[in-house]
C-alpha cells in the first residue's frame, strides 16, 4: 500500500468518520436511489415512532433500516467501481450490478415485512 492509502486506513477514530460522512454525503448528491431509501425510511421512523411499539420491534426496524441503506450503499460503490474499471456494457458487469441491486431489494423486502408485522401486531 502506499503511505497515502495507510494513513487513511490507519487514520484516527474522526478521520475515519470523516471519510464515511463524505461517502454519505456522495450518496446523497449522487444516487436517487439512495435519497429515496433515505426518505422513505424517514417516514417509516416517523410511523413507528406514532405507533409507539415495543423496544424490540425499534430494533427491528433500525437495524432492517440501517442494513437497507447499507446495502444501497454498497450497491452504489460496486456500480462506480465496475463503471470507472469497465465503462462498456459487459454482461458479467451487467450481472454483478444486477445481483448487487437484487441484495438492495431483498433486504428492502425484509424491512417491508417486519414493518407490518409491527404494525398488525400494534394495529390489529
């Protein structure tokens, strides 16, 4: 490695989050995708904080919100990544942005269903 890319690896605890609130703030600029999970889980907090429900199912939902955002995060950096390495339509650049989308959406699923179930059971 070199010793730019040590001091940032090796860098202290604020630096560190430096480099992920920059990563967040790209996110935000740069992916639509990103805003949107962003705001629609803004509403889901806002629900939930209406409903009123036990702390186990806040849990539930944070982390189910935190790993979709993850996620989409992750999804953005393999599409930046592929796009900077192979600019042109290629099919296993294709399938690797497709998979990356689909873990995106599996977890959104995810989050979907424990956020009814909060709701049927605090609801119903």
């Amino acid at each position: 490695m070199t010793e730019v890319c040590l001091a940032q690896k090796n860098g202290g605890l604020l630096r560190r989050a430096s480099y992920a609130m920059k990563g967040l703030a790209t996110a935000w600029r740069s992916e639509r995708a990103f805003r949107d999970q962003a705001i629609a889980s803004g509403v889901v907090v806002t629900i939930t904080a209406l409903v009123g429900p036990a702390p186990l199912w806040w849990a539930l939902i944070v982390v189910a919100i935190c790993a979709s955002l993850a996620l989409e995060l992750l999804n953005a950096g393999l599409e930046s990544v592929c796009d900077r390495l192979h600019p042109e339509m290629h099919p296993m650049i294709g399938a690797a942005k497709d998979l990356a989308s689909a873990a995106v959406f599996t977890m959104n699923v995810a989050l979907k269903v424990v956020f009814v179930l909060m709701l049927a059971t605090h609801l119903l």
